[in-house]
C-alpha cells in the first residue's frame, strides 16, 4: 500500500493552545506584580493639587474683611494633614471639596 511517513512536529491547535496558556500565566504575573501602590500616591497627589487650585480661587475671588489681613483664604500643614482656612484664623477650618471633615 501507500508508504506514508511518520511526521514530527506539533500541530496548530497545540501551538495556539500553548499560546493561550503563556498569555494567561503571563496576565496573572503581571497583574501580580504590578502595585497599586504608585496609583494611589498619584492620585493622592492630583487631589492636592486641586485643593491648592481651589484654596487659590477662593483667595482671589475673596476680599479680606479684617484689617491687616493679606490673605483671606490660605492653607496650612501640620501633622501629616492640611487645611484651608478663611480670615487669616487659622482654627476657622474649611472643608474642601471631596475631603471629609476630619481632615
């Protein structure tokens, strides 16, 4: 009959699905791998820009009501936290907004 030869090889359907198989492993490692760490701190530091930004309109949209106050509107830091607070007094804490208000 016919002599027919033994072929070597992998087929097409082996191949894909072995490539499937990569994609998948590699998808699980990367998402392991990969931190939200640095999304956090970035986002963190665009919701403190646009604090400022608002702390900065306020000011200019404000004329000062005390006398020998230069700002109306200003902002302060302490303890890992900061403010904005109106009238040159500092203890008239303002909440900004998207902030809760023990912040």
């Amino acid at each position: 009959m016919f002599d027919q030869k033994q072929e070597q090889g992998f087929t097409l359907i082996e191949i894909i699905a072995v490539l499937i198989l990569i994609g998948i492993l590699g998808a699980v490692v990367f998402s392991r791998v990969t931190s939200t760490r640095e999304v956090d701190l970035r986002v963190r530091a665009e919701q403190v820009k646009g604090h400022i930004r608002y702390a900065q309109m306020r000011a200019m949209n404000t004329t000062s009501a005390t006398t020998g106050c230069n700002a109306p509107v200003g902002m302060a830091a302490a303890a890992g936290k900061y403010y904005m607070f109106v009238n040159c007094d500092t203890n008239s804490k303002v909440v900004l907004p998207g902030a809760d208000s023990t912040s």
